[in-house]
C-alpha cells in the first residue's frame, strides 16, 4: 500500500499509508538456498471519519437568504479541506431553510451541509442555526419654506404648507411589505410654535406675529406608533423656515392719451408702489379685443388703431427682487387708453412745363406716415391747378385722402409754365459781331439756364433765374464764327435732372431783311422777329458734355450719378457686352505683371493678371525690373539675392502713414506712362457678438448682422445676403506652396494667417450661417477671400473676373468661433487707373485716393502698389505699407463722468429724496454711456463699449447707494 515498506531481511512492514483501500501481497523465503513456495496475505487500510459543520448565520427582516460556509474536523497527515477540491474527491453542499420574508419569530430555521466524498475520508455532518432580526428604519421629517407677508406695516400670515406625507423613510422595505406593515397607524407630522433660531434681518421685527409666525425657524416632528415584531422605528425632525417678509405691491394706473403711431412701449407705464426695495419685475400690457386679451408684443403701439382701450397691465415682481411673488405672482390693474388720430401731411410736388406744351403730370407726397401705412393706404388724392396757360407760376392744390387712423393737413405746390426768348442784333446784309440775350418768364426761380451753339455743342454762357423771373444770360458771338448753326437755350430744376427741355433757333450769316428784335417783357413773352421760326420742343434730352480727358482725371471717392464727381474706376470697366477700345497713353498696360505681385510668392492661381492680346505698350526690355520697397530703387534681382520677399521687404521699409503716403513723391517710371494702381486690403460686411455659445439664438444672431450689413456697405464690397444655413461639404486642404501665398497674402493685409474649416473641429457645431457677397473693381485674375472673425477663417474664395467683378458663398461655423465680437470680411486686391506719371517720372498720389486706401478696414493695414514702365523700358513697382489705426473714442467718457457728478451733487443736497427721483438720476447716469456705446461700435473701437458700459452701471449703482447730506441742527 502506499506509504507502508517491507524489510526483506526481517519481514518486517513499517511506514503510514496515506491511501484506503485493500491490498494483496505475497511472501517467499529462502533458506539454505532453497526458495519456499509464495504465501498469499491482505492488508485493509480504512477511511478517516472527518466532521462537517454547518455556518450558523444571522439575517435581518426581509433580507435574502445568506450564504452558508462549511467547517471542518478530523483530517490527518497533514490533509485538509483543500484536498476535497481535487478529482475525484466532492465537496460538500451547504443551504438553509430561510427564505426572504421569514419574521423573526420564526425558530425552525437551520443551515445545513451535505454531499461531501474522499477517496480516504468519510463525513459526518452538524447543522448550524438561522436567527433573524428586525430591520431598523429611520423616519425623517422634510424640511419646509414659507414666507409670511406684510403691505402698509400689517403683518399677513400665509398658511403652513401641508406637512401630510412629507417625510423619507431611511430603507427601501422588503418585497411585498409597505409602510402600514411597520407602522399600522400611519405616520403623523407636527410643528413646533416655538422657534429654534430667528431671523435678525427681519426689516418687520417689530410687526405683532402671531405666536408660530415670526421670521425663524420651527421644529417638525414626525410621530407614530409600530406594533410589528420584525421593524425598529426611530424619528428624526425636521425644520420649517419661515423666510423674512416680503412686501406686496401695489399697482396704480391714470387712464392716458397718446398719437397713432410708433409710440414708445413705455409710454403704457404704470406706477408700483410698495414697501419693498428695490423694485424690480416684469411688465406686460394687453388690450381688449371683443372680450378676448391680445398680448402687446412689439417695441411700440403701431398696430393698434385709433380709438378707446381697455389696457390690462400685468405685473409679476423679479425673482431676486424682494417683493412678493419673485417671479410667479401675477399682479394687475387696469385703464383706458385713447389713441388720436395721428397727422399726415400731402404736399404738391412743384413741377414746370414750356409754354405751349401740355401739362405735365402731376405729382404728390405724403410725410407722417408710419409703418405699415403707406402713401397706397390713404385713398384718392386729387390734385387741380388754377386755370391759365401764359407764363408763369399757377398754384397746385391737393385734397382728398383719408384714413381712420390719420388727419390730414395740405400743402400746395406750383406749375411754373416758361418761356424763353432769344434775341439777337442780326442785321440783313451785315456782318457783325452777334450779341445775344434771353428773356425768361415763368420761370422757377432758381432754376439753371444755359445758352450755348447747338451746332456744334459749344456753351456760350449759363445762369440761374432771379428771383423776380429775369435770366441775366447774355453772350457774343464773333464774326468768324458765324455761318449755319442754331443757339439753344434750356432750363431745368436744379434738384431735378430729369425735367429739362430746350428750343432751338436758326440764325445764318446773311439773314433777309426784317424788324429789328426787340424783347418782350416777362409778363407778355413774344416769338423774336429772327430769319427762321422757332422750332417745336426737342423731346430728346441735351446731348451731355463730354467728361475729363484721362490726363484730367484723378481717382476721387464717390459715384458721378449721385452728384459726387468721377469714381476711381476698375481695369477694365466696360460690361459684358462691351467692345475693346482704345486704352490711350493713360491707361495701364494689360500684359504688365502685378506689381512684383504685392506678395511675390503668390501663386498663379492666386493672383492671374488679365492677358489681353494685340498689346501696343509691351516693354522694349522686360528683364530690366526694379522695385521700390521704400528703401530706394533697386533691381529686382538685388532684392531676390539678398533672399527677402517684396512682402517682406515693404513691410520693414515700406510702412508709411496716410500723412507721410499724402507727401511723397514715388519715383522710378517713364515720363507721362500710364499706371496700375492696387490696393490690397482687407473690407468689413458684417458685425456681430456671439455673447454666449451654449445658448445660441440663430433667429437674434441673423438680425444682427442684417441690421450691420447696410452701415457696413462699400460700393467695391457688400453682403448680400445671410441667412441660416447647413454644414457644407468641406474642401481639401490647401496643398504647402498655395499655403505660403495665402500667408504672405494676409500678411500684407495686417492679419493673422488664415484658417481652414477643415483645420477645424466641427463635430460640435449645430448652427451655420450662410453669407453671401459680391466685390466690384478688383484685380481681374486675382483671388478674393470671404473670412469670418479678427483671426481669420475663410469662408469661401473667387476668382476676380475680367470684368473687376466677383461673387462669393460660404458657410460660417457659429459655434467655432468662440464668443466675443466677429467679423464677416472681404480681403482681396482692388484695380484703380486714372493716375498718369509727370515729366520727371514721379507721382504724388491724390487726397481722392488716400481716401480710398482708408475705407478698408480700421486696425489693419493695405498694401499698395503702382506698376507701370519705367525709364529703361521694363517694369517699375512701387510698394508702400499703410497701418489703418482707428482713433478710440475715449472722450465720450467724459460724458459719464459728468452724468455721475450731477447725480452725486444732486443726491448731497438730498434732492434725491424719493425713489422715484433715485431712479430717474441712476438712470440719467446709464444714458450717460450711450455715446460711448453707440460711438465705440461705429469706431470699431469695442474697448471703448465695454469701458462705457462698466463705468456707466459703476457710476449708477454708486449714485443710488451714496450717502446723503445730514442734516444740520439749524434746519431741525
């Protein structure tokens, strides 16, 4: 067996088996060398009794049944119980009889084991016990708030809230029991009238509470009674606060009488009186319409007509105000209000015809209107004239129109009916000097006459109509001069180019004999005794004098149709539809390279001269380039040797003010050539503020930047357009050397290099803004960028077409932005002509278009360039930086400062005695920032808005709380 050895020697069997079981065995002897015959034995080794015990455990009511361990006793030879977790030895199983929901009465539970086999061990087994215990439940009282009132120092008591069920029970109970299993009869919850603390802050404590009521607080005990054998029930309290009183405030109105029209929201206001401070809420006004209450929403009282109201005015205080209600109390009062008729005015729109013509027709305007009423909404309006056809003034008169919300006043105009005589010293036969003059009637004072030779178009003299009617227009004409041709006389309102008409006259060398002219007088116009009669009104209008030579002509800001000279005009102008014309010595050559393109690395795809062939003005040596970067003129090959950029260059050497750029004479071009001017900068279309980016109102943040679009507006560069949009598809990556250009590019205009949308992280983005834009008289070929924020994102590109033109879409991440105040901007490269060099071959630029390098933005800069032939027959450049600083508007606050003292002094002299007064002085404090805010933003200057702002709620807060003047013992 094993464990046990024999002594062959002795016979001798020794040893400890460490296995059960029966073995057989055999035994031979030898003895004088005889070997006996094998004798059979068995040895039985027997299995070790080993005892099981059972885990005696304790549970609490409702638990579920717990986990029963075995112990054990007996095994030998160093064995243990581990043995039995090797094959094919089993452990034994252990249980009880408990089950969840068991009370803890129950004494029939016991744990128990089972099962158990050893190969060398047999078991017996001893059950252990179960005792359950009560579970331990803790009842809690839950805290309350009320808040008493007070109105006129009389103390009002709100009711307790109910306490009925307000409490938490510390355990969940075990399935299938409820609360009226531990406690039978419920719980109860009471308060205690005797308060643990009081509220020392109480502004009432001196009111006569009633026992229970003063500010503090009170005890809340919850009670009850459990007869169950398996819970434990212990109570805890908790408090009900009494909070310091609010006040209750009082409401009054005065029935009011206001105008139809854009009445201000404020003008509804209601006085609110009470015994709190401050005073602060929310006030809504709503007017009865057939029994049924309709909100007033917009900014002012348009949309009601004229008429009597009942005006229902809504008062809920604010929730940190100290007013009862605090954001949930609806207090009311109610008015009449009477709506007058508001006044319109029709005017006559003064108008003239010549004698002889029919009536013009005529015209009116109407002023006082208010949004939506329109001039279509008032009715007929019938003009009529006094009657009469000689020349002179006639009286228009309006009537008619009506509105039910509108009075209406009328103003008359006139009818000028003219005539114009022209009178000449012609004799038959003779050849003289002619002397010409005009006799007028009827005419509109003030209104321009001009004679001139018809054929051809030469102006001979012009004035204005006195005010007694007479023209004082006179002129000679030389004898050599004379022959067939016509004098034209015309007049027109100054205001209004498009009322205009002429009456030609025939008048030859050698005329037939006839009376000498005499001039009627104004008031009886007659036809001049001339050779030839008068002919009929001309239809057509004056044919327009011809504009400046390009020599004359100088980039000035402005557009000629409105009355502001020439325009500083795009290379090249004309339409789609336009033929090629001659270019003339003035104008630039098209084949001419950008100006060492205003940033050198550029790409081509970036900037793209126009290519225009047939070109006369081609250089005679296109090697020889020089450069001018505002350290003198050098060849363009010395700048590339010493390994630094046009860019670069410029911007260390080239910076200029707009005062020293207004001074300096740029060299280096061939006498009389003709130039290219750019300008590369950078155009603001849109502002707004994106004040906080987890609440983002699309709807508020569109308007804002609609209502910036039109101040922003340039005639070269707008939007046109935004509004929401969706997340585009994202464009690849500019690839290394486009990235460079683009960098330089923006380099020039003073901003940080750009970033891409797919440089960004757009997962969280939800709200995208689709902008629209269009630029005019830009570099045809040149790339314009759209870019959103001061650290540029661009938004979309475009080519520049031939035309100067370009239109460009993109999306704008809102959400990537950041907060703060962004920009919409357009940054590109504008083409002006119009600038010719003078004998010396030097230019000195004109005030006009100093003043159109400064309406690019304030706080960047613009790069210009001027290209064009220079002496040796290549290409000159010239390149100057110019930094646009915006002057801060930091005077305006002197404003606030002086609106504080006021408010100071006045609250010193105790002149601030009311709140009402307190209230009208922190408010004039407040409006004292307005021109800071309103000035700031126009000036792009922000800081100065934010400054203002502060300073103004600083200095409001400060005059409501400074202390007054006490008074002296005489005025007592």
């Amino acid at each position: 067996p094993p464990g046990l050895s024999i002594n062959t020697a002795t016979g001798e069997i020794s040893g400890t088996p460490t296995a059960a079981g029966i073995y057989n065995f055999q035994v031979t002897t030898k003895s004088n060398g005889v070997v006996s015959a094998p004798k059979p034995y068995t040895i039985t080794i027997g299995k070790v009794v080993v005892t099981v015990t059972a885990e005696s455990v304790s549970v609490t009511f409702g638990s579920a049944a717990p986990t029963v361990d075995p112990s054990y006793s007996g095994f030998v030879g160093g064995d243990s119980s581990t043995v039995l977790n090797f094959s094919p030895n089993i452990k034994p199983t252990c249980s009880s009889n408990y089950a969840a929901g068991d009370e803890t009465t129950t004494t029939s539970k016991i744990t128990e084991c089972y099962g158990a086999w050893s190969e060398n061990y047999t078991f017996t087994y001893v059950d252990g016990t179960v005792t359950i215990t009560k579970l331990a439940l803790v009842v809690t009282a839950l805290d309350a708030v009320k808040q008493n009132l007070y109105s006129d120092s009389t103390p009002e008591v709100v009711d307790d809230p109910s306490f009925t069920g307000r409490f938490t029970v510390s355990k969940s109970l075990p399935a299938g029991q409820t609360l009226a299993n531990a406690i039978p009869g419920g719980v109860s919850i009471s308060r205690t009238n005797t308060a643990t603390s009081t509220d020392s802050s109480d502004p009432q404590a001196g009111l006569a509470w009633p026992t229970g009521q003063a500010p503090g607080t009170y005890a809340i005990t919850p009670s009850g009674v459990s007869s169950s054998t398996n819970y434990t029930i212990t109570y805890a309290p908790g408090l009900l606060t009494i909070q310091t009183p609010k006040g209750v405030p009082q409401l009054t109105a005065t029935n009011k009488t206001i105008d139809f029209g854009s009445t201000p929201l404020s003008a509804l206001s209601i006085n609110v009186v009470n015994t709190c401070s401050p005073t602060t809420g929310v006030t809504t006004y709503s007017y009865n319409n057939n029994g049924s209450w309709v909100t007033i929403t917009s900014s002012d009282l348009a949309d009601l007509g004229a008429g009597l109201y009942t005006i229902k005015a809504r008062y809920v205080p604010d929730a940190t105000s100290n007013c009862y209600g605090r954001g949930s109390e609806v207090l009311e009062v109610t008015y009449q209000l009477t709506i007058e008729k508001a006044t319109a005015t029709v005017t006559a729109t003064t108008s003239q015809k010549w004698f002889g013509d029919a009536d013009p027709v005529l015209e009116w305007t109407v002023s006082g209107l208010t949004s939506p009423t329109t001039s279509a909404d008032i009715g007929q309006v019938i003009l009529s004239r006094t009657t009469g056809e000689d020349p002179g003034s006639y009286t228009i008169t309006p009537r008619g129109a009506s509105h039910p919300n509108y009075n209406f006043n009328f103003i008359t105009g006139k009818l000028y009916i003219g005539k114009i005589l022209i009178n000449t010293n012609e004799e038959a036969g003779v050849l003289t000097d002619r002397s010409v003059t005009l006799t007028c009637a009827g005419l509109k004072p003030g209104a321009a006459v001009d004679l001139k030779l018809s054929t051809p178009d030469v102006s001979l003299a012009s004035g204005t109509v006195a005010s007694n009617g007479t023209c004082p227009v006179s002129a000679s004409i030389p004898t050599e001069k004379l022959g067939n041709f016509s004098l034209n006389a015309q007049s027109k309102f100054p205001t209004d180019t498009t009322i205009q008409t002429s009456r030609p006259v025939s008048l030859v060398a050698d005329p037939p004999v006839s009376e000498p002219n005499t001039p009627s007088t104004p008031s009886e116009p007659s036809t001049p005794s001339t050779p030839s009669t008068p002919s009929a009104p001309s239809s057509a209008s004056p044919t327009p004098e011809p504009g400046p030579s390009p020599t004359a002509t100088t980039p000035s800001r402005g557009n000629s149709s409105q009355g502001r000279g020439p325009s500083p005009r795009a290379t090249p102008t004309p339409s789609p539809s336009a033929q090629d014309v001659a270019r003339g010595p003035n104008r630039a050559d098209p084949l001419a390279p950008p100006p060492l393109s205003v940033v050198p690395n550029l790409p081509a795809d970036l900037v793209r001269p126009l290519q225009t062939p047939g070109n006369t003005n081609s250089p005679s040596n296109p090697a020889r380039v020089t450069v001018d970067t505002g350290a003198g003129i050098q060849p363009s090959q010395e700048l590339q040797a010493s390994g630094s950029s046009v860019g670069e260059a410029s911007r260390q050497s080239g910076v200029r003010t707009i005062e020293q750029l207004s001074t300096e004479k740029l060299e280096g071009f061939a006498p009389g050539a003709g130039l290219r001017i750019e300008i590369l900068g950078a155009r603001t279309g849109a502002r707004f503020v994106v004040a906080d980016l987890q609440v983002i109102d699309a709807v508020a943040l569109l308007r804002a930047m609609e209502a910036s679009i039109t101040t922003q507006e340039a005639d070269f560069s707008r939007i046109t357009r935004v509004v929401r949009g969706e997340k585009p598809l994202i464009q690849e990556a500019w690839k290394p050397d486009v990235r460079e250009g683009v960098d330089e590019f923006f380099a020039a205009v003073g901003l940080e290099s750009p970033r891409e949308l797919i440089d960004l992280d757009l997962s969280q983005v939800k709200n995208w803004v689709s902008v629209s834009a269009e630029v005019e008289t830009y570099q045809p070929g040149s790339t314009v960028f759209l870019v959103a924020t001061s650290s540029p994102l661009v938004l979309a590109t475009a080519e520049v077409d031939r035309f100067g033109k370009a239109q460009l879409s993109g999306a704008m991440p809102v959400e990537a932005l950041g907060t703060g105040e962004h920009r919409v901007r357009i940054v590109g490269i504008r083409s002006l002509d119009g600038v010719s060099v003078d004998s010396a071959g030097e230019i000195q630029l004109s005030q006009d278009l100093m003043n159109e390098i400064q309406r690019f933005d304030l706080g960047t800069q613009s790069t210009i360039a001027l290209s064009g032939l220079n002496p040796e027959g290549g290409y000159h450049a010239a390149i100057r930086v110019v930094p646009l600083i915006p002057v801060a508007p930091w005077w305006t606050l002197w404003f606030i400062l002086a609106g504080f003292v006021l408010a100071v002094a006045a609250r010193y002299r105790r002149l601030l005695d009311t709140s009402s007064r307190r209230v009208i002085a922190s408010s004039g404090v407040l409006a004292s920032a307005i021109p800071a805010v309103i000035i700031g933003w126009v000036s792009t200057v922000t800081n100065v808005v934010w400054v203002g702002i502060l300073l103004g709620l600083i200095g409001a807060a400060a005059s409501w709380f400074m202390p007054e003047r006490k008074k002296s013992s005489r005025s007592k």
